[in-house]
C-alpha cells in the first residue's frame, strides 16, 4: 500500500486515510447491528463518493494555486 501511494498528493493521502478509516468502521457498525451486508455497502458506497469529490476539490484547489503563483 505504501508504493501505491509514493507520489501521491499528501493531501490526497491525508483524505484518503480519513476515509479508510471511516468508512471501515461505518461498515462495521452497520453490519453489527444486523443490516446485510447490501445495505452496508450502499451507505459505504454514498460516502466514499464524498471522499472522492474531496479529493477532486483538494487537488484542483491546489493546481489553481499553482497556476494562479505562476
């Protein structure tokens, strides 16, 4: 996992992890309390798309930056 993320934007990284971690244990609450395991991954799966456009939005916030310096 750590090759994986050589190169990669820290905060990228940084929201990634967040988003590990969360979306674990969401999965795991759901499941404990005997949802099936659909229902789980569609709740995981709502907010992992919020995960991404964080990403999206960290990284074009960054490149405008970028540009807008040089």
């Amino acid at each position: 996992m750590l090759k994986r993320q050589e190169g990669q934007d820290p905060e990228a990284q940084r929201i990634a992890w967040k988003a590990q971690h969360r979306l674990h244990l969401k999965y795991h609450r759901i499941t404990s309390r005997g949802r099936g395991g659909k229902h789980a991954a569609v709740a995981v799966a709502r907010e992992l798309i919020g995960f991404i456009w964080a990403i999206g939005c960290a990284i074009e916030k960054k490149k405008l930056e970028e540009f807008s310096a040089a």
